[in-house]
C-alpha cells in the first residue's frame, strides 16, 4: 500500500490546467458518495473528472489515498470541536449543546466528506482507521451525555447508551436530505434539532 | 431483466438439501449487508452460502431477484402499518405515535431486510423502484406530521419538513446499531424513541 501519510502532508501539486488536488478530491468525494466507494474505478473517476486514466495519477496515487484525503477533513474537523473551550469547561448539559450544534455546523460545512465517513462500510485498512477515530469521536460525546445526566440536566428514564445512539441517529441523518443554501440555515437547522432533542416536539400546554 | 413479479408469488422451490429460497434470501441480505450490493457477486454469494455458483441459480434466477424480494418484505411490512386502525381513526397526534411506534416493531422484527432498503443506492431499476415506494410512506407519515400540527399537537416553530426528516432520521438510524436479542426490548425502544422525539431528553423541574 502507499504511504498515505506523504499525500496529506504535501503540498497540492498540480497536474493538469484547471484541476488541482483539492477540486479532484471534491469530484472524487461526490462520485464515491453516488455509486459507492468500492464500486468506483479510478477509470469511472477519470470520466467524471474528463481526463485519462493516466491524468489523474498526476494529483493522487490511487483511489485510497483520496479516501484517506476526504476521511481526514470530516475527521479532522470533528475532532477539533473537543478541543474548543465550549467543550472542555462549563456545565455537562452545556458542553454537550456545544458539542452537538458544533458537529451540525462541522456536518453542514464538510457535507459531501462526512457522508462519506458515515457511508463507510469498513472493507479496507483506511476505512477501519476512519471508523475506529470516528468511534473515538462518539465516545467523547458519550461521556458528556452521561456527565449531564449525572449532574441531573437529563432525564433518567433513558439509558445513556440509547440517548447516545439517538442523538447521533439524529444528527448523522442530516447528510441524508439537507441541502445547503436552501431556506433552512445551518443555524435554524441547530436549533430544530437541539429543540426536538432537549425540549420535544409536543406544544406546550 | 427475468420477471421479478414471478419469483414474488412462486412457491418456495428447493434447489439443494438444507437450503430453501428463504434460508439463501436470508444470508444474500446479509452479504449484500456486509459487502454492499453492487460490491456483491453470484460467486461471492455461493462462497458464502458454501454451495457452487451454478448452484444459487436453483434458488434464484439473479443477483436482483434476490434484492427484490428482500426489498417487497421490507416494503411490504411498513406498508401494511397505514392501513391498520391505530393508523386510519382518531386524533392524528396518536395516529402519528401508532405508525412511528409499529415502524420500529417493522424494522426492527425484519432488522436486515430493512437496513437493506434504507442503505440503497439506486444504481438500478430495482432499487428505484424500492426508493420510490419508500419515498410514498415517508410521504403519508409526513401528512400525519401536518395534520397532527395543524391541530394544535405539535409545537409550530419547527417546519414540519423538517420535523419529518429527523424522525425518520432518528428511527432509520436505528438499524445501524440495534442488536435483537439484547437487553434493550423493541417496546422499551419505540418508548424510549417517542419520549425523546415529542418530550424531549431535559428532565422536568
């Protein structure tokens, strides 16, 4: 396998007029995200991008390596959430709204890269490194929804486990239908889901 | 394309001793599951039911045979859900609880054949077909959304559109990580689910 570490780290380099690293990724990530990552070919990518075969071998060494490329911004991006101060200090119930809008925001921003990572099936090793720093990822937020519960913000009749499960059943489901510059912003979108989470969607009497 | 509508209504036809139609059907969703469906082949099928590839044609005439029949008893369970009682009488709030409390029971009593559908791709006319189908339910338990709204049920500050696709976000995602079996009941799921989505996981003051 090719050192995948070498291609996130260099700089972009540009193969031919018009395409460099960065847009190939973007066509890459939308054709894997259509028909799959395994049942797409660096010859199907070629078509989608209007180069040969050989061009493409100019931005990127192989179809893993711009899975590795994408995995790493939908990643890098959900992990940077944690280390922000609306994380690390202040109430449970409020560090875990922080973190949960914050994902919202990181999902909306980087839509076609997290659908792939949730998209994920697990048949190769970059897929099963993505998957185990995307657990990683949920395990954090695990940890906060408990904290909040223990502290009483939450409600006791819920498992922490499912609570974890369904928040993010929830959340992760958005890459399935919102469409960014619609009249939904990513902020009202937020907020909807905090409201239906936190508070239901029951009137209040 | 072989007559899908046959294979539906034929009678379970035994190819091989210790394997009906049923018991093949069964494990294809499981592989198709695992591997995806287009990364899946007749070959990889009969390496996985442990019979010779000529064999599986006994069972099934192709690959979307197998996919169409799953797709009929996942459709065909939550189908069946609109047309009971709790769904067609009374004040649409409940009629709402019934068909996303009996979604649950559908998905998770037929648990792979219904992650199945919710991961198409639609690459073929079969999975257009099922996305078709699927996209008519969605559509009448978005109507129970409005009415139960418009009658004074739900909170108005969230567009039922949205509304709509995060409970179906919620719910689907269910397939992703529920185990039959385990310590967590589907009953005690579907509550857990309804008291989160209409009350909200905030404890009460």
């Amino acid at each position: 396998m090719p050192s995948t570490a070498a291609s996130t780290t260099a700089p972009t380099k540009r193969g031919r007029p018009g395409y460099d690293q960065q847009s190939v990724l973007l066509i890459a990530v939308d054709v894997f995200n259509r028909h799959g990552y395994d049942a797409t070919s660096m010859g199907i990518l070629a078509e989608n991008l209007g180069i040969s075969k050989s061009a493409i071998y100019h931005h990127v060494p192989s179809k893993g390596d711009l899975l590795k490329l994408a995995l790493d911004h939908a990643l890098g991006g959900l992990e940077a959430i944690l280390e922000e101060p609306g994380a690390t200090s202040g109430a449970a119930d409020a560090r875990l709204e922080f973190v949960l809008r914050q994902t919202i925001a990181v999902l909306v921003d980087r839509l076609p890269f997290v659908t792939l990572l949730l998209r994920l099936r697990g048949n190769t090793d970059i897929e099963r490194n993505a998957l185990e720093r995307r657990r990683a990822f949920d395990h954090k937020v695990a940890g906060l929804i408990s904290a909040a519960r223990d502290e009483g913000s939450l409600r006791q009749d819920i498992d922490p486990r499912t609570v974890t499960r369904l928040l993010f059943g929830t959340i992760n489901s958005i890459v399935e239908w919102y469409k960014p510059g619609g009249s939904l912003s990513p902020e009202k979108l937020a907020d909807d889901v905090i409201t239906m989470a936190f508070d239901g969607l029951h009137a209040k009497p």
